[in-house]
DNA sequence: CATGAATATGAATTCATATTCATATGAAAC
DNA sequence: GTTTCATATGAATATGAATTCATATTCATG
C-alpha cells in the first residue's frame, strides 16, 4: 500500500505518477522496470517516489489492484449479480466481450497483466497463493453450465477453464497487437464465441 | 553461436553447461538467470563461460535453438513430409499431440519457451521479425483445412491460429504444472480436440 | 623436454539501478 | 515573524550482476 503522503497528493500528481508507472511497466518487465524512469516522466525527484511508496513493489502492488479494479468494471454488474437470470453461453460471451471491451479501452494495461502472468514468482509475491483468477472463473462457469445441461458433461471444467483463458488472453493480446482491427465490428469475435460454443455445447 | 572454443569441450561438459544453463533459464526470467550461477552450477570458472559464449544471450539463443530443433523432432516426420495424405483434424492432433508429449517428456523446457513468448523485446532478438511461429502454423493448417472444406469458412484463419496456440500453450502448461495428471491417460486430451473440432467444423 | 598456442581461472572492473539520507522548502500554527 | 511539521530533493551509498583481463595451466608438437 503506498503511504499516507501519496494518497494527500493532489490527484493530479497522483495521476501523473500512476501514468508514468503504466507507461514503463508496460514497456518493460518488471524487474527491468526503473523507478528513475518513473520519477522523472512524473517530474518528481527519485527521492520523493520513496515519500510515497515503500519501493518498487509497493507500487505495482497498487498498480495491479487499480489494474484489477478497472478490469472487473467492465464486466456487467447486472450479470455478476443474477448470473442464474443467464444462460451458460450468454454469461461466456459477456466475459468474453468485456475483456474485449477493456482491452481495446486500455491497450497499454494488457502487457502489464501479461508479463506479470508469466513471473509466476512475482505473481506469487503480488497475489499470495491464489490461483490463476480467471481459469478459475471460466472454471466454475463450465461447471454451472454442466449443472444447467448446457454443456457436454464430459468436458473436463479444470483443463478447459485453462484452455478458456489462454484463448481469452490469445483473443485481446491479437485485437491489441494488429491495430487495423476493428472492435466495433465484433462479427470476427462472434464467429470466434460460436465455435466456442459449438465446442462446448451439449448435444 | 558459440565459439568454436564450446564446441572442442568434450561432450559431456557440453552438456554440463547446458543442463546448467536450462536449469537457470526455466527458473528465472531471462533477465534474472545470473551467468555466475550456471558457471558455477556447471563447475567451470566465470571467465571459461566467456571463452565459450560471447554472452549470455549467446547462449540464450543456441539453447532455444536447441529447443526449437527437439520440439520438432517430437513431430511425426512423415505427417510433415506428406501432409496431403492427412486430413486437417489428423494433423490437428498430431500437433497437439506432439506438443504434449514434448511436455512431458522435457517439463523443464516449457517455462524456457513461455518466458520468451511474453518478452516481445527479447523474441524480436534471438528470432528477428519471424512472427509467432506456431500462430503461422495453425494459420495455414487453417487455410488448408478450408480449402479441403473440412473447416467452416467463416473461420478468420488468423486469429483463429492465434487462439489454437493460446489453447495449446494452456494444454501444455496443465499437463506440467498439475503433476497428478497422467498424459498416458489421453482421454481429457482427446475430449479437448473432440471439442476444438466440434468448433470448427464445417456443418 | 621445451615451447607456444589454446584454454582455464576468478579477482577486479564496470555499470546500472534501487534505496537512503542529510538538507531544503514551504505552509500552517502560534 | 518564528517555530514546527510535513513534504521535496538529488547527491551519496549499496547492491548485484555482466564482463574483462592478467595470469596460470594444459596440451600438442618438434
């Protein structure tokens, strides 16, 4: 947690921080990430980066919650909420279209989540012992469409959870990347949802 | 490539060095695994690593060589050779197949590979411009299974290779990371190809 | 054996960064 | 206007490697 001094800074400083941080985490990996940098795309000295947050890590600690906050934003809270109002395949394309969504929003956010998931040691240091989040969100999803018969209860939850995500992250980093893509024309990921669906589906 | 000087060491402290070298690279990001740490783990002297290897890249690069070369070797030969004897889906799960028994057989390489994938800047150095390989590959597997008209033409090749990738890496990393799991077993595997199959599919 | 070229060695150097710290600044309180 | 406290600063320090280099050793060859 960044100390008291951070959070009396003027918001705009604040931004101003959080902004350069973005900036270099997303260009390099974490441990290659400088705090020099930070400070002076901030315009702050290096020594008043450590008024604020304890070192390094404190930082992206807090990056990521704010990174993890915005993310579950996107999501329709209707649908968190009264996900039994939904069926199995309308609550995927939802989670589905809203990682779109966040993505196409905050381009530059992606390669931060994305490095992090590939430091599994820092991902520990970052959120303790939990699992993989969204594998275990897809996960549970699978199971409560197996319970719903819409899913072929011989797929595996687990494995395909797995697999769910790294099409998500697949998905998001390829609309990301090849920037003549266009989001709004969402016909290409609907086809992509439809063969998911196909997959997946009970028959 | 490695000087010349590598290659005369006898092999068995060829492979000391490489066994070193995997060991700190599948443990550590690239831009942690320390040199000192694999000279000393190879039990050769710091400088020696230098009368071998340029630099730790060097070394880098020949180990992902060697990588790439056994992963392809785990690829029946003939199914590359006369891939117009297979139909799409048999060299689907050759692919996949192969990629999982790559993973079990060389768990240790998997992080190694991974690691690289998420260091954009780092790949553009040890493979140049090349795109993401195994994306190209299932693009054209793509391409070539509509052609055949056994894959839906309403499949964007591309992005759909993207995703094949994604879900194969998801596949690999399971099978490594959950130890319980027996790839004997090929069951799971097979509902996950029946389910990739399902999807794409031309109906 | 003697010789020199190739190889081995690890201490010394260099370099890039995180972090600390002594000091300066400024604003509120009296 | 002085005191006090919080905040700001960037030069100094600490750290942790990568890489170099002067020296020692090995080995093939005459």
């Amino acid at each position: 947690m960044p100390k008291d001094t951070f959070f009396n800074l003027p918001k705009e400083k604040q931004e101003r921080i959080i902004e350069a941080a973005i900036d270099e985490f997303a260009t390099h990996p974490y441990h290659l990430a400088r705090v020099t940098v930070i400070a002076e795309q901030a315009g702050i000295a290096v020594g008043s980066f450590y008024q604020y947050f304890a070192d390094k890590k404190d930082l992206f600690k807090y990056l990521m919650g704010l990174l993890v906050e915005k993310k579950l934003s996107y999501i329709n809270s209707d649908m968190v909420k009264n996900q039994d109002k939904y069926d199995f395949f309308q609550l995927l394309r939802e989670v589905y279209l809203s990682g779109i969504r966040f993505a196409k929003d905050n381009p530059r956010l992606l390669p931060i989540g994305l490095m992090l998931a590939n430091d599994k040691a820092l991902y520990r240091e970052i959120f303790g012992e939990y699992e993989d989040q969204s594998a275990a969100f897809f996960q549970h999803l699978l199971e409560y469409g197996q319970a719903q018969g819409a899913i072929d209860p011989a797929i595996d939850p687990k494995i395909t959870g797995k697999m769910l995500t790294g099409m998500l992250y697949s998905l998001t980093d390829f609309i990301v990347e090849d920037g003549k893509f266009d989001p709004d024309d969402m016909a290409i990921i609907d086809r992509m949802l439809y063969f998911i669906e196909n997959g997946l589906k009970k028959r």
